[in-house]
C-alpha cells in the first residue's frame, strides 16, 4: 500500500493556526501557542513564519484564492434561487476564515499588507456583486444601472461585518461551528434583503421561503 506523504511543516502551521485563530480570535493565540499545538519549537515555526502578521497575511491569501472561482460565478447567476445558493456560498467562504473578520479593525490597524490585500478583496466583492446584480436585471430585477453600483457597496459592507454583527450579539457562542449554518443563513438573507424592493412580489416569496426561519436578525440570547 503507498503511503500518503507528510504535510509539509508550512501547511501543517497555517492549518493550526487557522483552526486556532478562529476558535478563540487572533489577538488570544500566540505563535508559542501554535507551536506547542503542533508539538514543534518555536524556532521551526519561526523559520517558516517569522512572524505572526505572516501566518495572517498567508492564511488571507489563501483566503482569497478559495474565494476566486466563486466571485467569477457571479455572472451565472439566473434567478433569487441561484442568487440565493452563491450568497450562502460566500459567506461559507468567510466563515471558514472567520477570525479575520472577527479582528478585522484590529488587524487592519497593524497590518499594512493585509490592509492592501483586503482592499483588493473588497473591490473584488464589489465587482462580483455587480456582475451578479446586472445578471439579475437581465432577468427580470427591476432596477436601474445607477442604482448597481451603490448597491453592490451596500451588500459588501453587510456581508464584510456580519459575523462581526453576530459576534457582538452573542459573543460566546455566535462563532462555534455550530451555530454557523443559523449565523450564515441570516446573513445571506439580510444581504439579499437589500434586493427586495426590486423583486417582483412572488420573487420575493420566494427569497422568504429560501430563507426560511431566518430571516430575522439576532439578537442577544439570554
């Protein structure tokens, strides 16, 4: 029988430390922590990383490679269904990297590189969101050209600080892996919410169905 190979001492870091970073937020986890976790020396992770900013900025790369194929979808986008299937899609994205839009201010306010990664993601959210909205006007989405441009902003900046928003709301449980499907369900209704007043009315019925029992936002639980 052939073995699998190894995981290279790189990948196996990253993969700590994003399982670390988004369980307990990236400010609370030291690069002693992920080397212990690993059962590694600080030194070997410091050969690969020399610093924690580093394991940030490779984990967002990865990030927005994972993203890519979804956002150059956006123009197959038909009707609210498939609206509905790529925006449950991106935000599945962002939580399998939640601790960076958990700590985003955070990270942004000592990160320089992460700060133009990310405002290269942004354009690239906006621009997958307008593809997606000039998709749905050709079927139908009663909205005019002008109104594209600032409603794409609009639903990046909901989708961005959501689960920022569901954090602030419940802050011990609202990032556990399971409550993710409630929190990424109400996002993606929230964000394409912002659509309804260019629905049809049995458009948006059926936005509602697809949303089911989430359509509300959260609020603090006792």
């Amino acid at each position: 029988m052939i073995r699998k190979a190894p995981r290279r001492t790189a990948q196996r870091i990253l993969e700590t430390a994003l399982e670390m970073f988004n369980r307990f937020g990236e400010p609370h986890v030291s690069t002693t922590a992920i080397s212990a976790e690993l059962g590694i020396s600080p030194g070997n992770l410091y050969y690969h990383y020399p610093a924690k900013d580093e394991l940030v900025n490779a984990l967002f790369e990865r990030h927005q490679q994972a993203l890519a194929p979804l956002l150059a979808a956006a123009t197959e986008v038909r009707d609210v269904e498939d609206a509905w299937f790529f925006m449950h899609s991106l935000f599945e994205g962002l939580w399998d990297y939640r601790f960076l839009y958990r700590n985003l201010n955070d990270l942004l306010s000592r990160n320089r590189q992460l700060e133009n990664q990310l405002q290269t993601l942004i354009q690239q959210l906006i621009g997958a969101l307008k593809d997606l909205l000039a998709a749905l006007r050709r079927q139908g989405l009663n909205m005019q050209a002008s109104d594209v441009p600032p409603t794409a902003t609009s639903m990046v900046v909901l989708l961005t600080y959501w689960l920022s928003f569901e954090y602030v709301c419940d802050p011990r449980r609202a990032l556990e892996p399971e409550h993710a499907q409630a929190a990424l369900l109400r996002g993606a209704s929230h964000v394409l919410g912002l659509l309804a007043p260019y629905m049809a009315q049995e458009q948006r019925a059926h936005l509602q169905e697809l949303a089911g029992a989430y359509t509300g936002a959260p609020g603090p639980r006792n």
